[in-house]
C-alpha cells in the first residue's frame, strides 16, 4: 500500500454504478480530472458495489467518484461506503454525483457520501471538492 502523503497525485475511482449505463457525464469528468493532475482509474459500466469497493482496495484510491442517473443513488451510494469499511478502508473520500433531489443529499452525507453534485456543476468545484476532501483525509 502506498503512503497517502500531502505531496502525492490524487488517484480517483470515477465509478459507474448499477444498471445505469449513461456513461457521457462519468467521462467527462475522467478526463477533467485527468486535466486537474489527478491519477485516473474508470470502473466501467454496471459496476457493482462490492466491484467498487475491490477496485478502491487494489488501486489504492484516495477517492471515489459515484455516478448515477437512474435514482438509486439512496440504496447504491450507501452500500458503497459499506463495502468500503467492510475492508477496512477508512481513507477515502467518496463523492456522489448524478440527478440527485436535494432532499437526499442530506441523507448521503450523513452515509459518508459527500458532493452529491448534480447536473451543471462545474468541473471546478467538484475537483476541489475533491482535492480539498482528500487533503483533510491525509491529515489524520
């Protein structure tokens, strides 16, 4: 396992979850991270939590990017962050992303899902999110 010191390339899982396979938004925002210096890695389509979760232990993420438009993002989001713990992977960030209603965005931060950014975001403050979410995490 790598040191997750401050100095070192954010590497991110942009993962396509579920059976959503509207994938032009998760693409984008590869590259777009890709662009901000970030080391990139894509799930694919149809990725399940438990994919998820094993794609996050063996790259040795510093995020996860979530991304889903076909609203199960209250049942799939949080089983993600469970998968997470269950390896015992504590220091990832895992952000959400997808036509998410305001009302649930409360729900998923309190299940460790934090952003919960929809449609129109710009790539900037979603990649600060990001950055700014992982540099508290490699501070603990």
């Amino acid at each position: 396992m790598k040191q997750k010191t401050a100095s070192r390339k954010i590497k991110i899982l942009v993962a396509k979850l579920g059976l959503d396979g509207h994938d032009r938004g998760a693409l984008v925002l590869c590259r777009g991270f890709r662009d901000a210096g970030m080391e990139v890695i894509y799930s694919g389509l149809f990725a399940t939590p438990d994919r998820i979760a094993q794609i996050a232990e063996d790259e040795d993420v510093d995020a996860v990017a979530l991304s889903l438009l076909n609203g199960a993002h209250g049942t799939l989001f949080p089983r993600v962050v469970k998968e997470l713990k269950k390896k015992g992977i504590n220091d990832v960030l895992v952000v959400g992303g997808g036509t998410i209603p305001e009302e649930d965005k409360k729900i998923l931060e309190k299940s460790g899902v934090s952003g919960n950014f929809g449609p129109g975001t710009s790539l900037n403050d979603i990649t600060n999110h990001i950055r700014n979410g992982v540099l508290k995490l490699r501070k603990l």
